[in-house]
C-alpha cells in the first residue's frame, strides 16, 4: 500500500514538471531578429512642397482713368519695360498742358518782377526812391521766383501723371491673369491688380522639417550655415509623380518654429528654364543622403519612449531594452543608427512596440 502511494507520488511529480516544461517551450515564442551589421546605405526622406516664383509683382495703377488699351495676353512672356495697359491720357494730356501754361505765365511774371527790381535798384542808386520801394520790388521778384517753382513743381506732378497712363512691366517673367477688360474704370484703389507678372526662370520650392530635425541637424553640423553648405542636392519630385531633370539646392532656413504646426520653413531653388514648374504648383522635396559603413534597422525594430528611440537586444535569449540614437533624417522606413548598438547585435526585427524586458524568444532570422 505505501509503495502504491509512493508510485502514485512520483507520477504525479513527474506530470506536474512536464506541465511546467510544456509551459515554458510555450512561453518562448518566436520573433523575427536581424543581426546588426555596417553597410552603405543612400536614405531618401521626402517632403510636401509648394512652388514660388523667384519674384513676382503685382502691377496696379497709379492714376484713375478708363483702360483703353491691353498691350499682352495672359500667360504671355513679358520683358522688363514693356507696356502692358495704356489708361484714357486725354485729361492728363489736357492737365500737362495747362500745367505747362502756367510755368509760362509764371516765367514771364517772373521777367517783368526781375526788370522792376532792377530799374528800382538803378533810382535807388541815385537816391531817386527810397529803401523801401525797392525793397518791395525785391519781395515782388522773389514771389514770383516762388511762383515759377509751384509751377515747375505742377508739370512735373502732370507728366509723371500722364506717364503713369502707360503701365508697364517692372521685370521680366511671366503674365498672368487679367480681370479687367478695355473700357473698364480702374485707380489705385482697385481690390484686384491689373495682371501679376511672375519671374520663373528660377523658382524657390519650400518645405518643412520638423523642429526636432532641424535641432538635430543643428547639432550634428554645428551650425544650419554648414548644414546647408554640405547638404547635397535635393531632387523634385512633381504632382504626377515623375521626377523633375534637374537638381535643387536649399539656400535658406526661416530662424522662426511655426507655433501652429511646430515645423520650420526651408526654401530650395531650382531652374526653371524650360518653365515647367509654375508658381503656386506643388510638389514634393526628396533629400539623399549617402552614409557609408552604418547600421541600418527597420523603423517596425523601434519603439518610441518620452522622445527617445528603443529597441529590444535578444541577449541570452531574452530581451533587453536597449536606448539607441538615430540619424536626423529617415525614409520612413528605415534608421540610421548614429550610436547604442554594435557590430553583432541580435534585435528584434519586428512588433518592438509590443515586446516586453525579459521575454524568452526563439531566435528566427
């Protein structure tokens, strides 16, 4: 009887220790892992971008007058100088000439007071008048010099006017819309310009980086100056998605964090001499970056933790969470891994966010 319960001890024992074994195996689960190991690695990050003209003016009137001629059509190429609108020139052809007229007068009121003056001078020298009368004919001649600079001062306001009826373009580029039509009453006042000339033989392309990035390339330059003049050149891609043939560089950080969005505005310049790309177009930035003899892991390898970068080392077939410093810029997929692993090391590949310290793992490459 005691040895029957003695047998019966041992079995028990012996079921309940392979439970626990089955448990175990069971607990060990497998995860896919990748070895860290350096190679060279080209990282493309992307950006939404939108297009500028290197310069664009908005031409409006400086007088008032009926628009009686249009001298360009909308979307045409335009030189500096030429003239796009002639405003009605009869009134202030009419205001030149009577302005002109009155510098006459003027002159001649002028002649008469400068004839008095002397003659005054003359008697005054022979004590024929008194001090005061020439004295008076002195004031009469230099009122009417003052006379003769309002005037002069009114032809000049009348053909600067009159010059005004001719609109003309400031640069050259390219035309764009007009809303107004021969015959329409336009000033300076008016809510829309009289057409935009837009010059595209270069555009200036923007996009943001956030302002953690932009911190980050700040710190491993030294300074945004020598990030931008070792940073190599940007492609453009554009909204069809092909790539654009020729190549950008960015010439300008803003100093200012956008409160709204917490990005930093960046400008790449681009020529434009076939004018493919227009201004208000959009597109999207594509910055390279070749690195030689790095580590590259999957971002699904990462896990994020009060802005610090994670992953899970499998060392001695559990894991370990292990802080890890990663390059500014990424493709979205990828990490360059600037410090925190080494030649050797086994991680978890995928589902990082989901692990735990300390998880048995079977090892599957």
């Amino acid at each position: 009887m005691v040895k029957k319960i003695v047998y019966a001890l041992l079995l028990g024992c012996f079921v309940l220790a392979s439970c626990q074994e089955k448990k175990e195996e069971k607990a060990a689960l497998v995860y896919k892992t990748m070895k860290v190991a350096p190679s060279d690695q080209t990282v493309k990050a992307s950006y939404s971008a939108t297009m500028k003209g290197k310069e664009i003016v908005e031409i409006r009137p400086q007088v008032s007058g009926l628009i009686t001629k249009i001298l360009t059509a909308e979307g045409q190429k335009v030189h500096k100088g030429q003239t796009l609108f002639i405003i009605d020139q009869v009134p202030y052809q009419a205001a030149l000439n009577t302005a002109e007229a009155a510098l006459k007068s003027a002159k001649a009121a002028e002649a008469t007071a400068q004839l008095n003056y002397d003659s005054k001078k003359q008697l005054r020298d022979q004590q024929v008048i008194s001090d005061v009368e020439l004295q008076t004919a002195q004031q009469a001649l230099l009122s009417a010099q003052a006379q003769v600079s309002q005037a002069q001062a009114g032809v000049t306001n009348a053909r600067n006017s009159l010059s005004y009826t001719v609109v003309k373009s400031p640069l050259s580029g390219v035309a764009g819309m007009i809303p107004y039509h021969v015959g329409a009453l336009v000033s300076s006042s008016i809510a829309e310009p009289l057409i935009s000339v837009c010059d595209d033989s270069e555009m200036w392309v923007y996009f943001s980086l956030s302002e953690r990035e932009v911190t980050d390339l700040t710190l491993q330059y030294g300074s945004l100056e020598r990030f931008m003049q070792q940073m190599p050149d940007v492609s453009l891609l554009l909204s069809n998605g092909t790539e654009y043939g020729q190549k950008g560089r960015v010439d300008a950080v803003s100093g200012i964090v956008d409160a709204s969005t917490g990005a930093v505005s960046l400008r790449a310049v681009f020529p434009n001499r076939d004018h493919l790309l227009r201004n208000g177009g959009t597109g999207t930035v594509v910055i390279s970056t070749v690195r030689n003899n790095v580590y590259v892991i999957p971002q699904t390898a990462t896990f994020e933790l009060q802005n610090k970068v994670f992953v899970y080392r499998v060392v001695e077939g559990k894991t370990q969470q292990t802080e890890i410093e990663v390059a500014p810029l990424d493709d979205g997929k990828t990490y360059i891994v600037e410090s925190g692993l080494k030649e050797g090391d086994v991680i978890i590949a995928e589902g990082a966010g989901l692990m735990r310290e300390g998880t048995e793992v079977i090892i599957q490459n």
